[in-house]
C-alpha cells in the first residue's frame, strides 16, 4: 500500500469534520412528505437559498435553490432543489437524475481549505463565500470514486 500524504495533513479537510450527505431532488416538498411517511425522517428546516455571487466553473453564476434539513443520528441531511440560476446540482439531476450529491466536511477556514484544495491540484467546481468567511465550496473529487466532496464553514 502506497503512502500519500492526508488531507488533513495538506490543509483541506479533516475526515472526522464528515458532517452531511447532500441530496439532489426534483421536489423538496414530495421528497419530506415520502421521506416522512415511509421512514418517519425529521422534523426538517426548509430555507431558500439566494447567492447572486456564487461561482460556477470559477465563473460568477449566481442562483437560488430551496433546502431542507435534517438530521440522521449526528449527520446532517440536505435535501437540493434547484430555482434557477447554473449550478452543479442541476448537471447531476440531469446526468444521473435524483441521488446523492456530496458529503461534506466542516472547515475552520473556507478560503484557507480552499486554496489548499486548489494547490493539491482540485478544481472548485462551485462555491460562495460570505464576506464573513462562511459558505461552502465543491471540489471536483468525484473524478475517482464518484463523490463529490464539499468543504463547508457555517455561520454561526
């Protein structure tokens, strides 16, 4: 077995940060009411999401999406409904249709986690960046193993 240096030891993320599993769906609402009578999930928090600034490819795209929250044990479930606007989650939807998106880590410092990302040679396929340091930022891990990795500074 070949030695590699972590990405825990490279500044991007730490594997024990593992925080969410992120969803992408056509409809929230049918989403909560299946996933509530099938299974009893929630109770979730639904938020409307606006980033005009959000990049795309490194490009200024901008969009707005609906999500819902909740939990599974300690990890965070985010259920993705694209409005409009250019993003990653609407490249899945129409590649592979509905599924799992990401899972993401929590970082102390998203432009730091960032930089170190994009100097281990990954491309921030999408991102946004609050002037107070939190928003998220997806890297483009999915080229091996099929996931895509999120790095993710939340506000407090």
């Amino acid at each position: 077995m070949s030695q590699q240096t972590s990405s825990s030891e490279n500044g991007i993320l730490k594997p024990s940060s593992f925080c969410q599993i992120g969803i992408v769906v056509n409809n929230i609402d049918e989403t909560i009411d299946y996933y509530t009578k099938a299974f009893g999930f929630g109770p979730y928090e639904i938020k409307y999401v606006d980033y005009p600034d959000a990049t795309y490819y490194g490009e200024t795209a901008g969009y707005r999406g609906k999500r819902a929250f909740f939990n599974l044990g300690n990890i965070e479930i985010e259920l993705i409904e694209l409005v409009d606007g250019k993003t990653i989650h609407e490249e899945f939807l129409k590649e592979h249709g509905e599924g799992i998106h990401h899972i993401g880590f929590e970082v102390d410092n998203l432009v730091e986690s960032r930089e170190n990302a994009k100097e281990a040679g990954f491309e921030i396929t999408q991102d946004f960046i609050r002037a107070d340091g939190t928003g998220f930022a997806y890297l483009d891990t999915d080229k091996t193993g099929g996931v895509i990795f999120e790095l993710i500074k939340y506000q407090d």
